[in-house]
C-alpha cells in the first residue's frame, strides 16, 4: 500500500529512518492530507465532547482520553472548508503537537482516514503559493503519490495556541 | 568497592532542614541566663548530626561551620558559659547562615563566603571572650583561614599515636572500626593493638556490644586533620586520644600534650589546640569583613519533591487495599454465581430462580455499597499521604516573630494552636509566604508599641494568635491580633485617593476593611522594610485565591483584627455543585457559593436600562446569565423562577443564573492548559461518572467576561 518514489532508495540514510518518510492520510472532502505518522498517537471514532464556553468555532470541545483532558478541533472548519454532519465514518486523529515549551495532546476530525504513505524527504515539493484554501503556514510541502496529490500538513503550525488564542479574541467579541 | 552518595543527598538535606528547625525553635524557647541543659542538648543534637552528615558526604564547610557551632553549645551544656542574649542571637545568626549554606551545597550554587566569615568571627569571638576558663574544651577551629591553620593541623610528623577506646554502644549507630581502620591504613603505615581485657566470658556476651579497644600507630606524613575525619562520625562514642609519635618534636602539640600512649580517663581531645593568637587575628581580620554586608542572598530553591509519610499512614492503606482485594473477590463470586444461574435457568425449571435471583442482586447491592466504601477510604487515605501538619508552617512564626519584634521595639506574644491541623503539601508550601505576609502586617501595623498601648489602657505585651482547625472539608487559618484594628477613615481617605473608590461612594465597614486587599493599597505612612509597600495585601490575596481559598478580615477599630484564610483541604478534589447550561453539565465550586434559590420577578430590578440587580433580604446584587456567557442562545426574557446561584467573587456576592441544578459530588480536579490553553471561565474540568468532561467554573472569570461583553455590546440587558 505505500509507494515509494524515492530515486535514491539504496541510500543508506533513508533506509535507516524509514519512518522518518512515513504519512498518514485522512480525507476531507475529495482533498487528502498527510501528516508525519510519527506524531499520531491513536485514531478513534467520533464522541460527543463537551463544548468549550468563548472558545473559537473550529474547537469542538474537549473528551476524556483515558482520565487526561485532550481537546479537538474540526480541521474542515479550520481551513474553513465547508463543514459536514460527523457520521459513523468519521474520525478523530489524536497528534501529539510540539509548541511553546511543552508537548500536548490534541484530536482533529477528520471525513476519514486514507492510507499510510512512504515519501522520500526530496519528493516533497513546496506548495504553489496561490489559490489554495489553506495558509501556506500549515503546510510541509505536497507530494505526488499514484497520481493522487497529498498536502503534507505541519501539526505543530496548525495547532499552534497562537492561532486558537487569536480566533478566541475574534471569536469573543462577534460571538454570541 | 564506591557507594554513589549523592543518592543520599536528598535525605541529608531533608533531614539537615529539618534540624534546622529544631535548633531554631529550641533556641527561641532558650531562657536566656539559666540555660536548660535538655534544650541545649536537644539543639546540640541536632547540629551535631548535621555536622556528621555533611562530613559524610563531603560538605566539609558545613561540617567545619557546625563544629564552631557546637563547641560554643557544648560550652553552655557543660555550664562553662552562661546562656546570654547574645549567644543566643548569634547561634540563631548561625542557624541561618548554615541553612544558606546548605541550600548553597544542595542547589550546587555559591556560598557568600563573606557572611559566613563574619559569622566565624562572631562566633570566635564569643569563644574567645572567656578564654580564662580554658580547662573546658576549648577546641577552636580557626577554620576561615585555612592557610594558617594548616601550620597547626598539618604538622608534618613520623606518625601519629591514636588511643580509640570505643564505647560498647558504638556498633549500633552502624559504625564499623575495620572501616575506619581500613581508611586509615590508606594515609599512612598502621599497625594496631587490640586490648581485649574486657571481652567478658562468652556465655555474657553481647553481640551488639563493642568491647575491644585499640591502641594504633600510624606512621607517615598524615595530617591530624586527616586522621580526625576517620574518626568524625563516631567521636562521641568513643574515648580517643591523638598523640604525635614519641620523637616528633616538631609538633607544638607534643610540648603542650603529655606524650602518654594510652589514657584510659574519658577525655576527648579531638581537636588541636590553637594557638591563640591566631584566633584574634582571625576574628580582627573577619570583623573587618563582617562590616561590608552580605551581598547576595541565593535565590530559594524550588520544593523537595519527596515527601514523609508516616508510618500509620501507609498501613492504613495497606489495610484499605486488603479490604478492596475482599470485595473484589465478593463481587467476583456474584459474578459467578449469576452466570451458574442463568445457566441453570436457561436449561428450565422457573419456580425457584426469581427467589435465588433476588438472594444474587441482594448481594451484588451490597458488594457494589462495599466497593464504594472502600474506594471513597481508599482515596481518603492516598491523600491524607499528601497531608501534613500545619506545623511545617507555623514553626516559621516564632523566630519571625521573635526578630521583629526586637526591631520594631514592640512587645509581642505569640499564641499558636491546632499545629496539628492537616493541610495538602501543595496548598502548604503556598500558603507559607501569604501567612508570614499576614503576621507581618499583624506586627507592623496592628500591634502597637508598648507606649501607645499603655495609653490606650491596654496590657503593654500585645498578643498575636495563630490558629487553624478543619472545618467541612476546609481548613481555617486565623490570624488574630489585639493591635489597633483598622482606621476605617484612613483606608477610605487612602481608597479615595488611589482611586480604588469615589468620593461618594457609601460602604459598609465589611467593605471598607477588605479594600485594604486591593492592588496597591498601602495605608503606612511610612514605609517600612517589614511590610508596607503596597503590594502585600494585594499578593496575599492573589495566592490565596490561586489556592481554591478565600481571606477575609474582621477588625474593630482599637481592639484587633482577625484575617481568617479558608482553605481547600487538598488541590486534586473539590466539592462542587453541578449545574447544567445550555445541555452542558459544569461545576461550581462549592467554596465559592453562598446559596441558590428561585428567582422572583419582583425583586429584579434593571439599572439604568443595562445591567440586572437583583434584590436580596436587603442586598442588591447583580445578575449574569451563564448564557449569556458563554455565548449560548438565551431565550429567556422573564427570569421569573429561573435557579440562580449566588457565589462570591472579590468579597461580593454575584448571582448567575443556570438552567438546571443537579446535586452535588466531589470531583477531581484536571487541568485544561495541559493539552488545551486557559480558559477564562473556567479554572479546570473533571470527569464524571459517566466518563464525560464536564468543566469547573471561575466565577472570578465569569464575571470578568460578563463585563467584557457587555462593554463590548454583545449582552444586553
């Protein structure tokens, strides 16, 4: 299931830090997306949460994962595409997300998760900088994997408190 | 064969602490002129096994420090000095100086070598000062200057004689003569005499009895010093005598000792004989030092991570866990039992299955009110683990209080009681500073001194009470003094003129004495350094309210005030109130509610077209729909029984109207900025029973936010 279209494959390198190159994919909508599988910790099923009071609109809310607090956010209404009822195939994605001084859990939901992906650092092209639905700020890069195009999502960007902060202050005061 | 010591460390540090606190409180209670010799001996104690520890594990400055400490005490003890003020204030000096350097040694920072010269000084100055009784053992270690010293105790010699007669308890203090035999076989050539004259016959032999003795030679280049600290842990144990080898005469020590090998008398001659000059020049040389003042104080460091349970405790637990295991096994069977039935009753027969079916479900009940007896003990009893006295605390006040009472020219008495009151580790190491901000404040501005209280017919001494006591799952921490009380027209006239209040605002006397909590309030006149910068009160408050508790303060003009703090027993479990807005379930902590009741219609009044109030008894209170709050869609024009919970926020009450009340539980505390970010109407979430998330209200932020709306035109009234 995963192809690799590295040129350089006998590199001893790569081989090594196989998992350096690995991707896993979720669907949104017809767009696929891959982030570094690393950072996943576990893939489940969509649970009710319990909403945040004020928080920004792409926050779901948070869910008891195993005793710890673990927040989710809607990644279609974080690239603010159209936004869909969760049935029994969607999915949240649990990331461990890196970021202002400490490592935190957080879960995306997502339409459905696709494939794992083996992609060579060097097939990860810069995104072209125009006519895209996402700040360029998310993105790692995109890749081309059986004629299919994947965005390579950076996690830690796209969760970062920052940007949650920012919409809670916007969100705060057009809210309600 | 090396033992890594430095896993040890924490022990030693802990327990050196600990007898810090010791000597500090024996000290305070010391009688100056006749000195207990139990209290002495219990101060002498404590820094005697600081001394052994630090010498153990290489903290030779704190060792060295101890020593000087503990000759001056060994002094009173014997009654070869009298117990005056100024020992006492200087044993203290030291007390303070050894815990910086300690807490130096721990944190691997930098001693501030002038203050611990200076306190040499002092302290060999009081040494020096009755030279003229020096048959008592007067063994002045010149230890701040080492390069002198060296001439003393490094006198290059053929070899050393050492008498070690051991007392017979030696061996239960864990100390091993082939050990130090062995340690001292590598400075020098040893040979060693045993004199076994007193081994009884076998048949009255202890084991545990030590009663061989030893007359060693140990020849070579060695330094005294060296051989001593072989000798450091077990010097009160043993009869010992350091004698150069007969034909050194180079030493001075040789004139002044006699050259006898063996002395069987009971005289302890650890350390050299100074020579005396040497120590006026030091202590001349250190006063000089002791006038620039201590420059840096190292910064504190952050709390031990370990902590002491008693033994009681854990058993208790272990007891707990037994009971469980029991009840497991109960339930198990059920289990059983209910499987073996429905077997049974599927293969027929149904005449007597609904009466064994009832018997099963009886016992099922009761193994589940069992299991739930025992959880709730079980976590009773993990966090009484996390408890401690209070104690730890208010053993600081004394020696606070002792301080600056002297510096402030007052009078004062303090009274402690319920030390014994438990209180969570966390909530006890914050709640440290505010209490001695309080008792400072209590010193400074409410007791007066002896002459204006005199006048205002009061006893000169001015009494200062701590106190603490549980009270429903909270402890109370009271702070009382018999001082001045608050000048309510001074705070108001201060309040005015800070802008905290206007000119024409009509307070309550309740209102007026917690204005003295406000942001930069400071009503001194002059500003001290004990207290009086504005910002005490302030912080005070902030930490207390950072705790889950609450201060508030009494006081009558002339008679005293009482500050009251009421706190959580613990930070991990909170009592609260669930309540439901909008399809969610939240909890409002239970220390912050005052009541709940149904709102009636005519008692709402709305001021000045914005903002609701609602009449309560003869209170005006306002009012802030949760909804509204939290952004959720409110359609509830008429508040006409609706539920609203009145809570305090900053010393007034608030109500907030929920949709629902559903009862009350306990509930443990998570964090949301551990995986989330702050939010600010809520100070943490718990689970409940049905495994969701429900989030516990800050009705501090609430009421924050409330206002940030309604400036912001999103609320209308």
């Amino acid at each position: 299931m995963s192809t690799s279209l590295d040129p350089v494959s006998d590199d001893v390198e790569v081989t090594d830090n196989i998992h350096e190159n690995q991707y896993l994919t979720f669907l949104l909508g017809d767009e696929e997306y891959g982030v570094d599988i690393l950072r996943v910790q576990e893939i489940r099923g969509w649970d009710s949460v319990t909403t945040i009071p004020n928080a920004p609109a792409f926050i779901k809310g948070v869910i008891n994962l195993r005793g710890t607090i673990v927040s989710i956010l809607d990644l279609r209404e974080r690239f603010g595409i159209e936004s869909v009822d969760y049935n029994e195939l969607t999915v949240v994605v649990v990331l461990r997300v890196k970021g202002e001084g400490k490592d935190r859990i957080m879960g995306v939901v997502v339409d459905a998760v696709s494939e794992v992906y083996h992609i060579a650092e060097n097939d990860l092209k810069d995104p072209p900088d125009l006519g895209y639905a996402i700040n360029m700020d998310y993105m790692k890069g995109m890749a081309t994997v059986d004629n299919k195009m994947v965005s390579i999502l950076d996690i830690d960007q796209l969760m970062s408190l920052k940007d949650i902060d920012d919409a809670t202050e916007s969100g705060g005061k057009a809210g309600a | 064969m090396s033992i890594d010591m430095s896993q040890f460390h924490e022990a030693f540090f802990e327990e050196s602490f600990e007898g810090l606190e010791i000597m500090e409180s024996e000290l305070l209670t010391l009688d100056v002129g006749a000195g207990d010799v139990e209290i002495i001996n219990t101060i002498f104690r404590a820094a005697h096994s600081i001394k052994g520890g630090a010498g153990t594990f290489g903290f030779m400055n704190v060792s060295e420090f101890t020593h000087v400490m503990e000759t001056l005490l060994d002094e009173m003890r014997d009654g070869s000095r009298d117990v005056t003020q100024f020992a006492v204030d200087s044993l203290l000096g030291s007390v303070d100086v050894l815990r910086t350097m300690l807490e130096a040694a721990r944190d691997n920072t930098e001693v501030d070598e002038e203050m611990v010269a200076a306190r040499y000084a002092v302290l060999n100055k009081i040494l020096k000062e009755e030279v003229s009784d020096s048959s008592s053992v007067d063994d002045v270690e010149p230890v701040p200057a080492p390069p002198a010293d060296a001439s003393v105790n490094n006198a290059v010699g053929e070899g050393w004689v050492i008498s070690f007669i051991p007392h017979t308890d030696l061996l239960m203090a864990g100390n091993d003569p082939v050990r130090m035999f062995r340690a001292l076989s590598e400075l020098g050539e040893l040979s060693a005499k045993v004199d076994y004259s007193k081994l009884p016959p076998f048949t009255e032999l202890v084991p545990e009895d030590l009663y061989l003795s030893w007359v060693l030679t140990l020849a070579g280049d060695i330094s005294k010093a060296d051989i001593e600290e072989v000798f450091e842990w077990v010097e009160d144990d043993c009869d010992l005598t350091i004698t150069p080898l007969v034909g050194n005469t180079q030493n001075e020590q040789a004139v002044a000792e006699p050259a006898a090998v063996v002395e069987p008398v009971a005289v302890s001659t650890v350390a050299p004989r100074p020579v005396k000059e040497k120590v006026s020049d030091n202590s001349a040389a250190n006063q000089v030092a002791e006038k620039k003042k201590p420059v840096t104080k190292p910064k504190k460091a952050t709390e031990s991570a370990s902590i002491r349970v008693g033994i009681d405790k854990v058993d208790e637990i272990i007891n707990l866990v037994g009971e469980l295991v029991i009840t497991q096994s109960m339930l198990d069977q059920v289990g059983e039992d209910l499987e073996a039935h429905a077997e049974a009753a599927s293969v027929g027969g149904d005449s007597g299955s609904q009466k064994i079916n009832a018997d099963i479900l009886l016992r099922l009940n009761k193994g589940l009110a069992q299991l739930e007896r025992n959880t709730r003990e079980l976590q009773d009893g993990v966090m009484r683990i996390r408890m401690l006295p209070i104690s730890f605390v208010f053993s600081r006040m004394p020696r606070l209080v002792h301080d600056l009472s002297a510096k402030l020219n007052k009078k004062i008495d303090l009274q402690v009681s319920g030390e014994e009151t438990e209180l969570d580790k966390t909530v006890m190491e914050n709640i440290g500073d505010p209490l001695v901000h309080l008792v400072r404040n209590a010193l400074d501005h409410g007791i007066e001194t002896p002459d204006i209280r005199l006048a205002a017919g009061k006893p000169e001494t001015g009494i200062l009470t701590l106190n603490a006591y549980h009270q429903g799952g909270n402890v109370i921490i009271e702070i009382k003094d018999d001082g001045a009380g608050i000048n309510k027209a001074r705070v108001r006239a201060k309040a005015i003129e800070k802008g905290i209040i206007a000119e024409g605002d009509s307070l309550t006397d309740d209102e007026i004495n917690h204005l003295i909590f406000a942001p930069g309030f400071s009503t001194a006149e002059v500003v001290s350094d004990v207290s009086g910068r504005g910002v005490g009160m302030d912080v005070v408050k902030t930490s207390i309210t950072k705790l889950g508790g609450r201060v508030v303060v009494q006081s009558e003009e002339g008679k005293g005030s009482v500050f009251t703090i009421r706190l959580p027993l613990t930070l991990a479990i909170l009592d609260g109130q669930l309540v439901t807005v909008g399809g969610e379930s939240y909890v409002i902590p239970l220390i912050a509610i005052i009541e709940s009741l149904q709102v009636d219609r005519t008692q709402i009044n709305a001021v000045a077209g914005k903002a609701e109030v609602y009449k309560l008894r003869d209170e005006y209170i306002p009012i802030i729909r949760a909804r509204a709050v939290f952004g959720v869609e409110d359609n509830k024009a008429d508040l006409h029984e609706s539920l609203m919970v009145i809570v305090e926020v900053d010393g007034s009450p608030v109500g907030i109207i929920v949709d629902e009340l559903q009862g009350q539980q306990q509930v443990v505390i998570k964090s949301l900025e551990t995986n989330y970010r702050k939010v600010e109407t809520m100070s943490g979430a718990t689970i409940l029973g049905d495994g969701t998330v429900a989030l516990i209200w800050d009705v501090n932020g609430m009421v924050s936010v409330h206002k940030k709306k309604l400036n912001n035109g999103v609320i209308k009234a």
